[in-house]
C-alpha cells in the first residue's frame, strides 16, 4: 500500500493535523499499549512520549518517512509496513490512532482494509482515534472538488502530485462496523500547504465480538 508520493515530495512534509491528546490523556493510562498507524514520522509518537506514554509503536507504508522517524526521533519505535496484515496479533493495542491517514487513502476497498485492520489490531473495549477531515464547505475547496476528474466526491490531486481525500462522516462511520462512536468533535486546523480547514477528531469504541465473554 505503499505510495510513491509520500517516498518523495511527500517524506518531506509538515504533518498538521492536531494530534488528540487530550482525548488521548482523558481515556488512556500511561501503560496503555498503544498503536499510531500510518504514524508518518512519528510526530505523534513525540508528543504521546512526552505526556508519559512508553508502551508504542508506529507503523507506516513509507520507508522515506519512517527513515526520517528514525533519524529525527531514534528512540520511538517506528516500523516500515508496507503491506497488510501488519505483523502483530489481533488484539494487540489498547488503543490505535489514525492520524490523517484515510485523507491519503483515495480508493475504497483500501480504506476499507485499513479499518479492518485496526479493528482487528484494537483489543475488545479498546479505542481507535480517527482524526482526519470532512468534507469542506470552503468555496476554494467546493471549486477543487468540481475540477477534480476522480469520480469519488472529496478526491483531488494536489499540484505537486499528491492525492487526498476528504470525506462525507457516513462514510467513514461506516468503514468500522465492529466499533461504536463514543465522542465526536471538530476543530480548525490548516492543510499541508496551510490553507484554512476543518478537521475531526473522532473516538471509536471497538465492541465486542457477538458472543464474547460467554
């Protein structure tokens, strides 16, 4: 699932989107065994690290990006993955972050792997925090989704080559059928090249699976 973009022009970019720890602090111990996939170069991982949590691991198709993590932050646990399933057990993380992942994901059936696979990762009772945008009510965001030739509303290429997606929320509460949403919230933020945007941060519940538990 490797992208050559984010192998180049990409691998150098400044993530922004807000990383949700007070979320984060609010339902998650320390201890908490904790997966950010598609952690990009561990920007995530820094501030999870800094506010006492240990127990992480990152993962991310691009090894551009995750040699970047690894020279920038030689102390986090970043691993290359580019292919599913990812090398560790189901139920393995308290909790799985999905920072602006899904936003670089255009296709569906690749979004909807993704989900699957942090629903398999998250231990029942566990958390995923889906952060990642909405479609944008902007007029410069309405004209680019116009101009757009994708035949998916909310996908558009970015000059330098870069695809991203921008999504209706059915849409994404429907990608994760074996979780429940807990919290939902927006916020401003800017895109990569710093315009203006709307973001979501959303808390996912993974239930049960029918019959669990006797």
């Amino acid at each position: 699932m490797a992208n050559a973009y984010w192998e180049g022009p990409g691998s150098a970019k400044t993530f922004t989107h807000p990383v949700p720890l007070q979320a984060i602090a609010a339902r998650l111990t320390p201890d908490a065994r904790v997966l950010d996939f598609g952690c990009g170069y561990g920007r995530a991982m820094r501030d999870l690290a800094r506010a006492g949590y240990r127990d992480t691991v990152g993962t991310d198709p691009s090894a551009a990006l995750i040699a970047r993590g690894r020279r920038e932050s030689p102390d986090l646990r970043l691993e290359h993955a580019p292919e599913l399933p990812l090398a560790h057990p189901d139920g393995a993380f308290d909790a799985v972050l999905l920072i602006s992942v899904l936003a670089v994901v255009p296709d569906d059936g690749d979004q909807r792997r993704i989900a699957a696979e942090a629903e398999r990762l998250c231990a029942p009772g566990g958390l995923v925090f889906l952060c990642d945008y909405p479609l944008q009510n902007s007029e410069h965001y309405r004209a680019v989704y116009a101009a757009s030739p994708h035949p998916v509303h909310g996908v558009f290429t970015t000059p330098d080559g870069g695809v991203f997606r921008h999504h209706d929320r059915s849409h994404l509460t429907a990608l994760f059928p074996a979780c429940e949403v807990v919290a939902a919230e927006e916020s401003e933020t800017t895109s990569l090249t710093g315009r203006p945007m709307r973001a979501l941060q959303w808390v996912l519940r993974r239930t049960p699976a029918p019959g669990a538990g006797g």
